[in-house]
C-alpha cells in the first residue's frame, strides 16, 4: 500500500484535484458554491473551522505577493549576478567586511528560505565564514521586500521599521564577530557538503543549476530570463510550503487559542518574549511577510515580546534549522542557535 | 508527470485569486486597500504556470516532493470547501477589544516626537473633518467612514459630547463589563483579517439585557465619553434602537 501510495503519488494527487475541480464546476451554483461541511462539526464547531479557514486564506492572500516578489527577485539574480564579483569586491578586513556584508541583503534581496544554500555557495567559494554568516542573519531583514511589508503591515509606521532593521543589524554584526573570533580557523561545512549526492537538503541540491551554469559561458539574456522563470516555480513552491505551513498553524493559533490568552500573558514580559520567540522559530513564517502576523499580535503584545518576534524570526526558524544542518557543522548549529537567541532577548531587553 | 501538477497549482491558486478579485470577496480577507498587490500576483502567477507548460519536459530544478504539493493544495481546498464570508462575531472572543482604533495618530510615541517639531500641521486634516462633523445635526457612521469619524471624535471629544449619533454594529460583551453595559461593535481591519480588531462604542443602558450577543442593530443616542479601567472609551447615551440584518461585509476598513 505505502509503495503504491510512494510510486504513483502524483498520479493519486492528479485524480484527486482533478475530481475536487469537476465537482466545483459541475455544481449548479458555481458562484454562489458551499459545500456542506457539517459532518466535520462532529468535532469542531463549524463556526470555529470556518473562521480557521478565513484567517488562513487571509494570511495566505495577503503574504503572496510578496513571497512572489521575493522568488522573482532572487531567481533573476541567481541568474544574472555572479556571487564572485560579489566575494571580490569584499575587504579583506573583518572590521569592514563584517558591516558591509549587513548591508548585502539590500542588493541581493533573499528571504531566509534562499539564504543558506547562497551562504553555503558563498562559503564554498572561499568567503570569510564570517562574513558569510553576517549575510546570512542580515539579509533576510535588511532588505528591501522586508522593508517594504514591515512598513506596510504597521500601517506605515518608519518607527518600527528601523527599529527591526537596526536591532537585526546589529545582532548580525555581534554574530560576525564571534564567529570571527571562534571560526576563523575551523570547517564550519559538512565534510561532504560539496557534492550534491550526499547532501540532506536534496531540495536544495544545485546540480542543475551547475550543469547550467558550466553549459552556457555566455547564455542570452532571453534563456537567462526564461531559465530564472522557470527556477522561480520551484523556489515558489518550496518557500509556499513552509509559509502555508506558518500561516496554518498561526490561524489554528488565533481561532483556537487567540488573544485574550496572550493577554494575560503579556503582563510578564519576560514570558511574552520567550513565547513570541518561540512563536516566531515554530511559525517559520518568511521574513516578507512575517510583519503581517507580527502586525496581529500589536494589539494584544507590548512592544518588546514585539521586536523579539520580527528579530528573532527571520534569523532563526524551525525551516532554516533544518536547512542548515544539511549544510553546516552541528556545532557550528548549537553556537549560532544559542548565540542569537541569547543576543536577541539581551537587545530587546535592553533597547525597548 | 510532476510539471502538469506544478502547472495545475499554478492556474489554481490563480483562479482562485482572479474569482476573489472578480467576485469581490478578496474584501472578506484583506484590505481593498491592497488589492493591486493581489493583482500582481495573480499576473506572476499566469506567467509562471505558462513557463511550466512551455517548459514541461524539462527535468525539475529542485525536488518538491508529494508532501510540499499537498500543502501547497492546502489554500485551494480551504478555497473550494470553506464559502468566503467574513469572519462571524464569534471570533470576537479570541481578539482585544481596544474600542479605538490602533492607528490613532495621537497615541504613536515616534509621529510625536517628529510631530512636536513640525508645528501642528499633521492635525489639520483632522480639524478639518471635525469642523465638518459639527456641522452635521446627526452624525451617521458608516462602514465606509467609521474608522475616520471614531478618530475624529475621541481626538476632540469635548467637542462633540451629547451630539446625535447613530451606529449600526453586533453585540459583543468583554469580560470586566458591568451588567447593564455592552458594547456595539465593527470588526476593523488594517491588512488582512488576522489584524482584525474590535472596535465600537460602549452602551450603558438599564435594557442591556434585551441585547443578545452577535446580533445586529442600529443604535440612535448621543456620543458620550466613558472611563473604564483602560482609559476613556467612546460612549453612546441610548435613545433609540432597531434590529437590523448582519452587514454582507461586516469589516470597517483602515484608510490610512
């Protein structure tokens, strides 16, 4: 049975949509189309599932564009710049290098699904790690998609915009010095992390990407174009996934649970500010639109257990966990896991 | 085999955004306000499904697997099973009542330390509608001006205590609130319906009783200011009150 189900799951998948898209049409009232859905009240109020599926479908609705915008961006780039030119232009000191590599994410605009396979490359091509790891907390906030969803989803509010951005800067800066200081010297990749073979990530595997990189030295822009098209489905439907994911359990979250729980809760700081960054790395919601939920919680959350959800968020995620350690040593992990956690409640202690 | 699903989640999510866009029903789950993002959207999302059906012998350039389809299915069938309506005033439980809008220019600590120092310029568009507003012999809240006029009002309450006022919205009760108080509420929304918050007027009347929860109704009365212990809170004194149907779209929107 489970070998049946795991040879002709696509066909299975195929019959199954096809089907769910016949009765839709076929039904009489095609625009005004309900499904009855009551015998799954059994078990839950239909009131509740229904709200559930509206706040879902909300969330989804409203982070599309910008997941959308995010993979556009980062497959044209992934085809049209060269990460070497990049790694040249870097200085050789950690003192400048660290910094600037803050500000990569503003030319290189990646979210945090797409940033750890970028670092890895980076690394494999003889990047300082830590620069490498600078880029790689720092892009997914300083960059202009996140920028533009912050702003957006607090109403226009600039405040709390730089705020996000200076306190997930400076973590990122903080970081790069310690790994400067603890990884200088150390393999922080997988031993085998260079062949696609034995990689865990195989989501992520770049064979192809290889393989056509090596096979046009000198493409056309049009196959460029068309290739990054193409390379943007997948990269859609594998950032899609873990959002889809963030935005169910967030609206299981809000129908079941909801505010009035977090309010009590929001009196003690200090457990606000755990919870929300434990929210915010089981989420694993993408730093474009992860303003959107944070943007819910404004009302019920003061403004520290806030910014311990927007800072925390895009850098550390149950998604970019597990991303990671197809890529990276386990200790490399457990520094970089401990290391940003304790930085981000130590700055939104300090700082709100 | 796996291009036609990718092409068929592709055209799927797009018509489902096209028959939100077309039926109007993208209001139940985010600001219009936002609409033109949506739109692009839908646009990438023809032009991606077309590249996939241009390109679908072509070998796959990560691997997705059966599970990251299926979840990807996920909105379309929350799409198909779920009809699209607003949220009901049940899940008014599970959000904070904050009876004013959140976006209250007076209360945001970063516009007024920039506020101080650019003279009151940013109030006049506020002076401006509350000139307008007393004007008016009965001030009517609709959806469309409701955020608007409640800003107006508690930015200049003395001006417009005991005015004449009328409302329309559910009834919801907080915990804390006295037995004879009820609050008549609109669902706000400042991006998508997981913002939403409730806001309304609280209603001190001796007939509370005769209001049940989630119904509708139009209230008549005058605008008065009302302390609790989360500050001053706006107030309608009843006067008069119809049963009316749920609103279709039951969200006061944020203009910005």
């Amino acid at each position: 049975m489970l070998r049946l189900l795991k040879n002709f799951y696509v066909e299975i998948l195929l019959v199954f949509l096809f089907m769910t898209l016949v009765v839709f049409f076929s039904s009489d009232s095609f625009l005004r189309f309900e499904w009855d859905v009551s015998w799954l009240s059994s078990f839950v109020s239909y009131g509740k599932l229904q709200n559930l599926a509206t706040i879902f479908l909300s969330i989804f609705l409203e982070g599309l564009p910008f997941i959308l915008i995010g993979v556009l961006v980062s497959s044209l780039i992934h085809e049209f710049v060269n990460e070497n030119t990049l790694w040249k232009l870097t200085p050789k000191n950690p003192f400048l290098s660290i910094p600037m590599a803050t500000l990569f994410g503003l030319i290189l605009p990646i979210c945090e699904c797409g940033i750890v396979p970028i670092a890895r490359r980076l690394i494999e091509k003889k990047l300082p790690v830590y620069t490498a790891f600078t880029f790689l907390l720092a892009a997914p906030i300083v960059n202009p998609v996140t920028i533009i969803s912050t702003y957006i989803a607090f109403g226009d509010d600039w405040g709390i915009t730089l705020t996000r951005l200076s306190l997930g800067a400076g973590i990122a800066v903080v970081m790069g010095f310690l790994f400067f200081l603890f990884f200088r010297n150390r393999e922080v990749l997988r031993n085998n992390s260079h062949t696609c073979e034995s990689d865990e990530m195989d989501d992520h595997c770049c064979s192809d990407h290889r393989e056509h990189h090596t096979k046009h030295d000198t493409p056309k822009w049009k196959d460029k174009l068309n290739h990054a098209l193409y390379h943007s489905i997948f990269e859609f439907m594998n950032m899609t996934k873990y959002f889809i994911l963030g935005a169910f359990l967030a609206s299981v979250f809000q129908t079941f649970v909801g505010f009035a729980a977090m309010k009590s809760m929001a009196s003690h700081e200090w457990i606000a500010i755990i919870v929300m960054m434990g929210l915010a790395f089981g989420l694993s919601i993408c730093s474009s639109s992860d303003a959107f939920i944070a943007a819910s919680f404004r009302n019920a959350m003061g403004t520290a257990p806030l910014f311990a959800f927007l800072v925390y968020g895009p850098m550390m995620d149950l998604k970019n966990v597990l991303m990671m350690a197809g890529s990276f040593r386990a200790s490399v992990i457990w520094f970089f896991w401990g290391g940003t956690t304790l930085l981000t409640i130590v700055s939104v202690i300090c700082f709100l | 085999m796996s291009s036609i699903i990718r092409a068929a989640l592709l055209f799927g999510l797009a018509f489902m955004v096209a028959y939100l866009i077309i039926t109007r029903e993208l209001s139940y789950f985010i600001n219009p306000r936002f609409q033109y993002l949506s739109i692009f959207s839908l646009i990438f999302l023809l032009i991606l499904g077309c590249v996939q059906i241009n390109h679908y012998k072509r070998p796959s350039a990560h691997r997705i697997g059966t599970w990251g389809y299926l979840i990807v299915l996920l909105p379309i069938c929350a799409f198909l099973l779920f009809p699209s309506k607003p949220l009901d005033a049940s899940i008014a439980d599970q959000k904070v009542y904050t009876y004013v809008p959140t976006e209250k220019p007076k209360n945001q600590s970063t516009d007024q330390q920039q506020l101080a120092q650019e003279d009151d310029s940013w109030e006049e568009p506020y002076k401006q509608k509350a000139s307008e507003l007393e004007k008016l012999s009965v001030i009517t809240l609709s959806s469309k001006n409701y955020l608007e006029v409640t800003n107006v009002l508690m930015m200049y309450p003395e001006k417009f205590v005991g005015k004449k006022i009328t409302s329309t919205g559910f009834v919801y009760r907080e915990e804390g609130l006295k037995d004879n108080q009820f609050v008549l509420a609109r669902l706000s929304m400042s991006c998508c319906v997981a913002d939403a918050g409730v806001v309304g007027f609280l209603i001190d009347t001796p007939l509370s009783n005769q209001f049940k929860k989630d119904q509708w109704y139009e209230i008549e009365g005058t605008f008065e200011i009302t302390k609790n212990e989360t500050g001053e809170v706006p107030g309608i004194k009843l006067k008069s009150y119809k049963r009316v149907p749920a609103l279709k779209d039951s969200y006061v929107y944020q203009q910005f």
